[in-house]
C-alpha cells in the first residue's frame, strides 16, 4: 500500500464488456482524471493491490469475480477510495448487497446518463481528493509536532546537562576561590571548607528548610570573601591592631556583600557574609543587629566558625580541645551567640564535628556536602553524645 505512486484523480472501471470500458472512457475523457480499465475482476485486483485509486467503477455482473465482491475487496485494501457500483439490475437485492457487502458509496443504472457518470465520478474523485488532503495536513501536522516534541525533549536534556555542567564548574570555581583566600592567610588552612560543612550540618539539624542549604553551605564556603579587599599589611599583621586597622577589617563583611551581589548564583548565599559578625545583643557589626534580627543561619555560623578558630592551632596558640571550645561558646550564650542554637551545637558529641572536619578535605562540590551532613547525622542519631 505505501508503495502506490500518489495520485487523487485516478480512476479504475472495470466491466467485461469491451463497449461498456470504451464508451465510460470516452464519457470521462475530457474530465480532469486519470482513468485506468479493467475487463474482469482478476485483472482489477492486479491493479487495486498496486495503485493509489480515487474511486472505483465496477460493473455488478461478471464472470469469475462480480461486482459486490470486487468493492468489498476495494474496501479492505483501500478503504478512502470510492466505490461505484454499476449495474443493469434495479432490484433492490442487488442494490443492497452493493451497499451492505460492497460498502458501495453510489450506484449507477444501466443504461446510464453520461452526466450522472461524469457527475458521480468527478464527485467522488474530489471527495477523495479532499480527504486525502486532510490526511496529508493532519500527517505533517503530526511530524511536525513530533520534531518539536524531539527538539523540546532534546532542549531539556541539553539544560539539564548544561546546568549540571554549571552546577560542577560553579563547585570547582568555588572551592578553588575559598582555597586561595584560606591560603591567604595561612594559618587558617580548609577553614572555610570545615566551617562550611560544620553549617551545612547545623542548618540542616536546626531543621532549616532543604531548599535552603545549598545556599547557606555556599555562603559559609564564602563568609569572609570581603577579605579579598583588607590589604596584606593588615590581614597578615602578626601584633594587634589598630582601631583604624580593625575597621579596616570589619569592612571585609560590606564588602563581600557588594561582591556577591553582582553574581547572580550567589545573591541568595549572601547573609552569612553579611552577617556572620553580628551578636545577638547587638554589638556586633556591620548593622549592629539584635537577637532574631539576625537570620538564623548567619547566627548559626557566628557559632561555627569561633568553634573551628578554637580548635585550630594557630602561630600564637595551641588548638583547643572540644569540650574547653565548647566551655568558651556557652560562656558566650545569650550575648556573642544564640543561646537556643548554643545548645542544640552541644548537645552533638566532639566526633561529630572531627568526622566533618576530616570530610571537608574531600568535599569537592555542594551535592557531596550535603550527603556527607545527611550521612553523619545517621551515625550520630546511633550513638548519641
Ligand atoms: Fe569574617
């Protein structure tokens, strides 16, 4: 079927009588169609199961196939053409057969009128023609809608995989950022990474929303990227400083804030370096903000990253054991810190927070970080401080 040459104006008649062919032939032969014959039913199937056809015109009485049953096979092998019956009988019998068996759509009279043949079939050829038009729209409609459904699904697979690419260069570019501002000042190597990670892991123990902790893991990596502009001279200074020196310093937070607007991926990470300075009673800086006016994460890392600069060693100090950190932090509850989150921190056991610190050397991107937190909460669940 799907090799038939496309043609909606071809028409086949078949009758046994030579004079019936000549003279319909002659009746269509100044008509727009294509007119093939066919003396006998054997030889009408030949070209039924061969070619495209508008309509077919079939006398009723032949020997070997007859009529009827010619349409009814016209109507498996090519349901859209239209079928004619053409018979000499006007009995109502054979009238119904055509119709019932054949699935004839008309039925001519012998003798017949010239222009009832001329009429009935150019009819049934534009009617085919009509259909087969639609056909063809309703194809290409089709294809084309399945090339967008490609393009669309083939689009999405190409963000998906461009996002994750993003996400991956966004990681990298991160933790090569937090390393080279770590190394800045050396004595506080994978800090930015541990108090990361330690913040993820509170934050998700506080029971902050999951949406969230990416931003705040991000913005923990980045807390004291405004550091970027305190000059060597005093970020490096190994005595004390002085006033005008450590207002030098305080800027790092302002200033790491005016960083990360300008990037779009990590407007949303910005309240840790903004506010990671602050004290709940108020005399922190760079607002000055009180209690709950600080956003709880920025008030959770306040706690974090004292926790790791007390238990690192630094050129002038030995690190400090867990438990004496923990005894500095909770001196500190209700002024420098968040009392209620002092004491959700302590109520988690000294390995809890080692198990961390030796996973930050290995997290390479948000995604990791996150399932190490999840994954050390389990086994902290299990044996509790
Ligand atoms: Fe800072």
């Amino acid at each position: 079927m799907n090799q038939r040459p496309d043609n909606d104006n071809r028409v086949l008649l078949i009758d046994d009588e030579p004079r019936v062919l000549s003279t319909l032939c002659r009746t269509l032969r100044s008509s727009d169609v294509e007119v093939l014959t066919a003396p006998s039913g054997d030889k009408a199937m030949r070209i039924i199961e061969s070619t495209t056809l508008a309509a077919v015109l079939s006398d009723q009485c032949m020997p070997g196939i007859n009529g009827t049953t010619l349409l009814s096979n016209v109507r498996r092998i090519q349901p859209e053409a239209i079928r004619i019956m053409l018979t000499g009988s006007a009995d109502l019998n054979v009238a119904l057969a055509a119709v019932n068996e054949g699935g004839a759509n008309h039925i001519l009279l012998k003798p017949w009128s010239d222009n009832a043949v001329r009429s009935v079939v150019l009819e049934s050829v534009d009617e085919f023609s009509r259909k087969a038009a639609k056909r063809r729209s309703e194809a290409a409609a089709l294809s084309h809608r399945e090339r967008l459904r490609q393009v669309n699904a083939d689009l999405s697979r190409r963000i998906e995989l461009t996002a994750a690419e993003l996400t991956t260069a966004h990681d990298d570019m991160l933790t090569a950022l937090v390393m080279a501002l770590d190394s800045r000042e050396r004595q506080s190597a994978g800090h930015s990474q541990r108090v990361a990670l330690y913040c993820l892991y509170l934050a998700n123990r506080i029971g902050i929303d999951q949406g969230f902790l990416e931003n705040i893991y991000r913005g923990a990596l980045l807390h004291d990227i405004g550091k970027i502009g305190v000059p060597d001279a005093v970020l490096l200074k190994p005595g004390p400083l002085s006033p005008a020196e450590r207002k030098q310093v305080e800027k790092h937070v302002e200033f790491g804030y005016r960083v990360l607007s300008r990037v779009d991926c990590l407007r949303n990470s910005m309240c840790i370096p903004l506010f990671h300075h602050e004290r709940v009673d108020g005399r922190g800086y760079a607002r000055g903000l009180k209690g709950n006016e600080i956003p709880i994460e920025a008030r959770a890392f306040a706690i974090i990253d004292c926790y790791d600069a007390l238990r690192s060693a630094r050129p002038y100090k030995p690190p400090m054991s867990h438990a004496a950190a923990c005894g500095i932090i909770a001196s500190d509850a209700g002024t420098r810190f968040d009392a209620s989150l002092v004491e959700l921190f302590m109520q988690e056991a000294a390995s809890t927070w080692d198990s961390l610190a030796d996973a930050s050397e290995r997290v390479c991107s948000t995604a990791e970080a996150i399932d190490v937190c999840r994954r050390t909460a389990e086994v902290a669940i299990s044996t509790p401080a």
